[in-house]
C-alpha cells in the first residue's frame, strides 16, 4: 500500500534527477506498465525527448512528460511510479488505471519571513 509517508520519502529520495538518462530503469517501465498504458517514447534528441502515456487524456500535462524532467521509476506491488520534482504518476500493473499525485506547495522565504516579523 501506497501512503503518505511512502510519497513523501520518494519526493525526498528522489529530489533530482539523474545526471544522464541512462540512469533510468526504463526497461522496467515498458515490461511492468507498457503493455496498459500505451507507452512510448518521442525521441527527436536526447534534450527533447518525451515520455508519452496514451491511458492518459492527450489534453492533460501528464500525457507527454520531458524525458529530463523524470527524477525516477520506483517499483511497487501493484503500481509503478514515475518520480517528478513536484509530482507522482503512478501506473497500475495489471490494468490502465492512472493516479497522480501533486506535491503541496510549501511556504516561500517571504511567507516564512512574515511569518516571523509577525510573531
């Protein structure tokens, strides 16, 4: 089961991403979630590429992901989840069922700086 202390240390674990794309476990994406959701790669140079998941609604910003913008590709049970700096899309193994989680936004330096003044 995925919870929120899970989600939480994959943001954390996670926080950049990797120095070159061969660094991600692509095979593992495309063997455990290819096959149900469609994937594929557009690949017009190693700076553009793109990851496209067609269980996805072309019309929605998880439908097309810059291939450098992916930090990460974590194996579950049930699920596999691709890794961004504010955002999690996880891809069930056995069906096309999609889940997305979005990082909260946490308080800038001038909300903490008000916060301080203000106390």
């Amino acid at each position: 089961m995925i919870t929120q202390q899970v989600i939480d240390t994959l943001y954390k674990k996670y926080s950049k991403a990797p120095k070159s794309l061969d660094c991600l476990d692509m095979p593992l994406l495309f063997d455990a979630a290819g096959a149900n959701h469609d994937i594929s790669i557009d690949m017009d140079d190693d700076m553009n590429a793109e990851l496209i998941i067609n269980s996805i609604d072309p019309s929605s910003p998880f439908h097309r992901l810059p291939m450098n913008h992916i930090h990460a590709i974590v194996p579950f049970e049930t699920w596999v989840a691709i890794v961004m700096h504010s955002s999690l899309i996880f891809l069930n193994r056995k069906d096309s069922s999609v889940s997305v989680h979005l990082k909260p936004l946490g308080d800038g330096l001038l909300d903490r700086l008000r916060r301080k003044l203000a106390n």
